[in-house]
C-alpha cells in the first residue's frame, strides 16, 4: 500500500521543500509554494536492479535525419532546415503577439504532404475555425480538437492513424490526472511535457508546444521544461509594430540565434526574405542621432537603423532610455566617451532605440550606439550611405568583430558605400581600403571617430574633437 505525503514546490524554479514557507529558499520569490502529494510506496523485489549498459562507439553508419519542410522558408530556417520525426519543439511569446497564429498557418501549409493535427486548451473549436476563415486557411484539411487530459491526447497519438505533426496550444492548460495539482503548476506543466515528449518519440511525431512566458519574457514554469525539448523558439516583436521574429535559443538539429522574420498583417503572418530592406525601409536620409549597424544574426546578415536623441536633462540625475539593446552597456559606453574621450555627456538625457522593433545583443553593435550617440549630441548626421559595427571596449579601444565579409557584402549589395568598421584586419579586398566595394575605414579607438563630428561638446568646454 503506497504511504502518501506532501512536499511543497516552489511555482517560480520547481524546487522542493519539506513544508510550507514564505519564501523560496532556492530563487528567493515570496509567496510560490504550493503543496503536493508524492507517492512513496516502497520498490517490490527487483526493483531498482542495475541492467548491463550497451556502449557504442562515437561512429556511426546512420543518415542524417530526414526533415519535413513545412513550405515557411523563415520558419524552416529557424529549425534549421525542417521538422525533425519524433522532436519536440517549444514556443513561446507575448500574449497576443501571434504564436497560435504562426503555428495555424504552419499546419496548413504542411497538411497537403503530412497529416496535422491541432489541439487547443484554451480556445473552442469554433475559435479556431473562425481564425483559420480570417487567414484564408480554412480549407487547409487540419484536425482540430479540444482538450486538455493528457492521458486523452496520448491516446489519440498511439493510434495507427495518427497525425506526424501535432500542435499543443498551450502546455500551461494540460492536466496530468495522476497528480492533485491543479494545471499550470509546476508538477503538471513538468509532467504533461515530460509524458508529451515520450509519446511523440515512440511514434515519431513531431509535437510543437505553445509556453506562455512570465512578465520578464522567460517561459512559464520549470527552467528544465527549456532543457527536455529539442527546440526552443521564441516570438517577439512589439504588439505597435508589423514585425515579429522568431528566435531559436535551442536547437539540437540546427544552428541557434538563428531567426526568420515575419510581417503580419490583415491575412495573418507573410514571410520576409530580406529583413535589412524591411528594416531600413523607412530610414530618412542625413538625420542626426541615426546609424546602420551590420549585424549577425545567427547565420543571417541584418541591417538596422540604431537611433539616438541626447537632450539636456530637467532632473538631478539623467535619464537612460533604451529599447532594443541593454541598458547596462549603455551606460557603459557613454562612460567611456566621457572619461576616455573628454565628451560632455553626463547633464544629458539619452534615449536608444533599435528601430523596427528587433532586440540587438550583438557587442558589435557598440561602435553603432557611440556613433548615433555623438551625431545626436554634435547634431552632425552620420554619412548616410556608410555602416558602422564594432566592440568597444573600456580603454575606448575598438576590437574586431567576427564575419566581416559577410556584413560587408550584405551591405554593398543594399547600396551602401562606406563602412567604419575596427581595424587591425587583412584585407583581402582592393587597393586604397576598398572592400566588396566599400570605401573602409578603420579605426583602432574611439577617439578616431569624433573627427566626423566636429560641433561635438568637450568636457573641457571646448567643441570639436
């Protein structure tokens, strides 16, 4: 006879604890524990015996796995290449910013080579048609059911008729009735996941799971929820803007920080194939305070517009506004223009933004920011046809950065001619620091580059540079 007890489970982390407390030792919340039974009947006469291990070599005679492309070349790319038979891939996002709908339009473009099936915890049947109707989809032959029993859904799995493609929406609704925790918990979303995975791995379904994500953008529940799947994709974008992007910061079958972009629109989602013209779409010409910085992202070149507006200060302490890149290597970079190149800048507000609405964590991007940031505050514009990109570090030296070529070209191939880039590389372009005919400037310090800007304010009270 199993001997029943209680523990309690942090919501936050997923760690555990003897009895109730206020706050969780473990990630330190208030208020997250939640108490649980576990079962603790004793292991019967050869339980727990250790089997022999089967060790293989590193080598192997196995093809590649085969991949289902779904027909979306941006979420493909994503996936790196295509669905993978018996991988699970996790999805998360903002509410509202379009995940279902990625996933719907996902279904129908892949249901005319593959059976699919999509499963809603959150929305009726009826909900999901009339979205389907809006998009243009609704002849798509995708099955559509309602439920949220995990013991319901396996079952429709082990079926000899069983779709290859199944969409959970969303893992947070799923109720595993083993346990006495309500859903959402960090019990069922850990075990809902965990029961999902194995059933789709024996019978090499591919199972795309929606997460719902925390106010600080991390998905919902247990961090190991991240760590059982195969895949991780996050969709972002603001709500104001048409842009999303979809995100890989998982993969096991392809290459991570990769991204596709997606415009949406009144018929839902539509690939963008080139997201540096999207992005600069709407770029004005010799404005101050704006530079292009050639990013990578993952194994895609982008350019984006980095906006700057430097504002003397109402308040005792100046404000640090960003959006799009990180607040705290603002703040270090305007640092080192006032200490390592004498530029008066501490009266001053400062805003960033990355115009289009994509999140920047590329360190190259500092060169950028320094740029925008001085042009804002001399008022000279940065040359409207050249790209900036660069690591600055805190003796305001500029480091080389990786894949120059690669930004160079995408940067030619938009039309640009110039492009400030760190110095110290072997150029294997032209004579005369031209490069995929780019007129190149390198520069070893910050310092170097203030000549563009010659009104800029010095801490000394002297202007220029």
């Amino acid at each position: 006879m199993a001997r029943p007890t209680t523990r309690h489970t942090c919501q936050a982390c997923g760690a555990s604890h003897p009895k109730w407390a206020g706050r969780c030792e473990a990630c330190g919340a208030w208020n997250p524990l939640v108490e649980e039974s576990v079962d603790t009947a004793p292991r019967g006469p050869g339980r727990g015996r250790a089997r022999a291990l089967e060790i293989v070599g590193l080598g192997t005679d196995t093809a590649p796995a085969a991949r289902t492309e779904t027909g979306f070349g941006e979420f493909d790319r994503v996936c790196g290449g295509g669905l993978v038979a018996g991988s699970a891939l996790l999805v998360g996002g903002d509410p509202g910013i379009g995940k279902s709908t990625l996933l719907l339009q996902v279904l129908a473009q892949l249901t005319s080579t593959t059976p699919c099936l999509y499963i809603t915890g959150e929305e009726a049947v009826e909900q999901i048609r009339m979205r389907a109707d809006r998009l243009g989809i609704s002849d798509a032959p995708v099955g559509l059911a309602s439920a949220t029993g995990v013991r319901d859904i396996i079952g429709a799995l082990d079926r000899p008729d069983a779709p290859a493609v199944v969409v959970i929406d969303s893992i947070q609704t799923m109720y595993v009735d083993t346990l006495d925790s309500a859903p959402g918990t960090v019990a069922q979303v850990r075990t809902a996941c965990q029961e999902l995975i194995r059933a789709a791995k024996r019978r090499g379904t591919v199972i795309l799971i929606v997460g719902h994500v925390t106010k600080e953008g991390m998905i919902a529940g247990p961090r190991v929820l991240e760590h059982m799947v195969d895949t991780v994709l996050y969709f972002e974008g603001e709500r104001s803007h048409q842009f999303r992007i979809l995100r890989a910061v998982k993969n096991r079958f392809g290459p991570t920080d990769e991204i596709g972009v997606f415009e949406m629109g009144d018929r839902g989602l539509t690939e963008v194939p080139n997201p540096s013209a999207l992005f600069l779409a709407d770029r004005r010409d010799d404005v101050s305070g704006a530079a292009v910085f050639a990013g990578i992202e993952g194994t895609r070149p982008v350019l984006v517009e980095i906006q700057a507006l430097v504002a003397p200060t109402q308040f005792g302490t100046p404000r640090r506004a960003v959006v799009g890149w990180d607040t705290g290597r603002l703040a270090m970079l305007l640092a080192v223009l006032e200490a390592r190149c004498g530029v008066s800048i501490g009266g001053h507000d400062v805003y960033l933004n990355v115009a289009g609405g994509l999140k920047v964590t590329e360190p190259a991007a500092d060169l950028a920011v320094a740029a925008a940031v001085m042009s804002s505050l001399s008022g000279e514009a940065v040359p409207h046809d050249a790209v900036v990109f660069g690591e600055v570090g805190l003796s305001g030296e500029v480091r080389a950065v990786g894949q120059t070529d690669l930004r160079l070209k995408e940067a030619a191939k938009l039309g640009f001619a110039r492009a400030v880039i760190p110095a110290g590389r072997a150029r294997r372009g032209g004579a005369g620091g031209r490069e995929h005919g780019l007129a190149v400037m390198e520069i070893g310090t910050l310092g170097e580059v203030m000549p563009l800007f010659p009104d800029l304010p010095r801490a000394d009270g002297r202007p220029g540079a």
